[in-house]
C-alpha cells in the first residue's frame, strides 16, 4: 500500500526527531511492504521567515490532500516579537481548525525501563500509570470570543468560554470508544460547580454515557483531577476534557510519566485523517546539538500507523522497537540517569529503525 504523509518539520529540534521518525517509517515499509510518500511543506517560524506567515494556504492544503500529517514542533525565540495573530505556535491552531481536528489524544503511560525517572514515590506508580488524555481541540475558550473594553478598574481584555451540545458529544463520543479499547473507564474533568459552560458539558457526557453501559462514568472537578493525577495516577483510563482544562492536565500527566521526550500524541477529525506529533515544544536551548529524544516523534508515528492507517501490527513493531532500545540502555540526555552513556538523537533513531522486526 501506498501512503501520503504531509511533513511539517517546523522549528528548534522539529526537523531532527521528525527525520528519525522518517527513517523508522521507512524501515516499517521496507519489511511490511509499504510505501510512505512524504510531502514536505512549512509551518511555524520557518513559514514566517519564508513567507511572512506561520501557516499559508499551500500548507493547508497539501496536507488536506494527505492521508495523515506529521509534525515536529514549531517556534522559538526568534519570532518572540512576532504580532500575537502572526507567532509561530499559530500555524497550529490553523491547522487544527483547518483540518477539522476536534479530538487530541495524548496517552501518559511509564515505560518499565523507565521506571526511575518518574518523580513521584515508587509505591504510587507500581504496576504501571497508563492513561490517556482525551482534549476537544478546537471549542472553548482558545476559539471563543475574545476582546477588549472599558471597565471601572480601566481597560479589560476578555476571553469566552462556550461549548455546544453538539462539540461536547462527538469528542465524549471519542472519548468512550477509547475506553471501550481499553480498562472501560471515563472520567469527565469540568469546572461544573461554577461554569454554566461546564454543567452542559457534564450533562451531554452523561447522556453519551448511556450508550455504552460497559463503560463506568465519573466526574472530577478540574482542581480534584490536577491532585488526583499526582496523587492516585493509577486510578485513570481514559481523562475526558475540554480545550483549556485538556492544554493543562496533559503537561502535568506528562511530567507524571518522566520525560517529555518520550510522549506521542494524534490529534483526529471525523474519519480516519489525523496529524501526529509529538507533545513536546521546539526546544530551543538543544536544537542543533544533536540533543533531542526522538522517541515521542517516533511513537507518534505509531499512533498514525494505528489510527489513520489501520495498521496495528505495524506499530506494534515501532512500540516494540523503542521498548527494546530502551531495555538495551539506549538513553538520550533527558532520561539518562547520572553517569549513565548518552545517545545522540541521530544514533537513536538509527538504533530503533534498527530494532523494527
Ligand atoms: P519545550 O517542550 O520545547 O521544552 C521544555 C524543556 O524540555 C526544555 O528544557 C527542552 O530542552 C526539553 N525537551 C523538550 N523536548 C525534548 C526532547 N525531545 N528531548 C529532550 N529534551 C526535550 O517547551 P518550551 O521550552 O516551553 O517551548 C519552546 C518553544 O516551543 C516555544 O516557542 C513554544 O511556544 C513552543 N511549543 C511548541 C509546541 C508545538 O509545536 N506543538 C508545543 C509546546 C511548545
């Protein structure tokens, strides 16, 4: 089978982890007889620097005509003094709304190789934290109404928070199909004791709910899930919740889980179209240095050989190659222990393209 993948590199490391995430595809193709045609196209800083904008119509719409997009990372200081309406992170709720991609997925799960480098006590995380993240993506407050006027207390700036019934349902929608993959558990975070906003959002997921009756539904407020997710991380399947609350939860149940290097994320429209990344920024203070964990891009290309493609086994092959680097003490900066031997980002994507059986 052939494949059309619109590549956006972007900034900082963008380019060097999604290289490695390229060559680990190739070798899937190689052995299971797949071709990956790759269209490389701009986002983000480079964009502005080459065309004055951090997303063009060109980009969009090459990667509309892709069956899935992959994405390094963009921004950087360079483009600090950039317009808000023309900084680099931008390009990406551009294409997000653009491509009609309502859904962010972003699993937190420890490696057992891994294991030490979870900051919290060893007793909270034994027998492994494997959750996922369900965010809407393109509702709320990041997309609402937003302004400036005049108040008592002088010049106001406002953002709105709206969700309809109708966005509520197809990401809880998303949400319970995830859990019926899974351990067949929801929990909804929302703000429901003060937002009128988050009281519809409570009421459509419970109706939802009643279309999967395997499922068990509960209800966090969102401040409880920010202490629960360092207190009990164990106690989570599948986290459902809005666009702001989402943006927030999934750094802190990234940091759960030790490194940021390491994380995968896909965010899904209707249908199978999908833009992986990996959930980490551009990091500029390692670009260029052959610093960066390629590891979070690679699995984000498993994630779009699962979902987009339908190919499990496939990335099964890609998991299962990073599990075993990793078991051979393969250790970039950021998740290398004191005195432990350091790989570079290039000779670990060599080494997983590698370990793909
Ligand atoms: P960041 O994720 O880029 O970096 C945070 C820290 O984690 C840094 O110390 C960095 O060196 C380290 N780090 C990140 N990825 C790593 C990897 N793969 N391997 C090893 N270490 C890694 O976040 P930031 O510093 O807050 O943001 C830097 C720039 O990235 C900003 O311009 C920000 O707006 C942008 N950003 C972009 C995205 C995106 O493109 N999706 C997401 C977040 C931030």
């Amino acid at each position: 089978m052939k494949y059309n993948i619109a590549v956006i590199k972007g900034d900082g490391i963008g380019p060097s982890v999604v290289e490695q995430a390229m060559l680990v595809l190739d070798r899937v193709g190689e052995i299971y007889g797949h071709e990956f045609e790759y269209h490389e196209v701009l986002a983000g800083g480079c964009s502005i620097d080459e065309y004055g904008k951090p997303l063009t119509q060109e980009t969009l719409d090459v990667c509309k005509d892709s069956d899935a997009v992959l994405l390094g990372a963009v921004g950087g200081p360079k483009w600090d003094s950039q317009p808000s309406d023309n900084r680099p992170e931008r390009a990406l709720l551009g294409l997000r709304k653009g491509l009609g991609l309502f859904a962010n997925l972003r699993p937190a799960m420890i490696f057992d190789e891994l294991a030490d480098a979870c900051p919290l006590k060893q007793e909270l995380v034994e027998g492994g934290i494997d959750l996922v993240i369900v965010r809407e993506l393109i509702g709320g407050i990041y997309f609402g109404e937003r302004g400036s006027r005049e108040t008592p207390m002088g010049p106001a700036a406002y953002d709105i928070e709206q969700y309809s019934e109708g966005e509520v349902r197809r990401i809880a929608k998303i949400a319970f199909d995830m859990a019926m993959k899974r351990r067949k558990k929801v929990t909804s975070v929302d703000k429901a004791n003060v937002l009128d906003s988050s009281r519809l959002w409570r009421r459509v997921v419970e109706e939802v709910a009643q279309d999967y009756p395997e499922v068990e539904l509960n209800h966090f407020y969102v401040d409880n899930a920010a202490m629960q997710i360092v207190r009990n991380p164990k106690q989570f399947d599948v986290i459902l919740t809005s666009n702001l609350f989402g943006d927030i939860l999934s750094d802190e149940a990234s940091q759960v889980t030790g490194s940021i290097g390491m994380l995968p994320s896909a965010s899904l429209g209707e249908g199978s179209f999908g833009m992986y990344e990996p959930i980490h920024g551009s990091a500029p203070d390692i670009a260029g240095q052959d610093k960066a964990n390629p590891m979070a891009t690679i699995l984000s290309a498993a994630m779009m050989l699962r979902y987009t493609f339908g190919l499990g086994k496939e990335a099964d092959a890609i998991e299962n190659a990073v599990k075993h680097v990793l078991k051979d003490g393969v250790r970039t900066g950021d998740i290398a222990k004191p005195g432990e031997k350091i790989s570079g980002t290039v000779e670990t994507g060599r080494l997983i393209a590698e370990a793909v059986k």
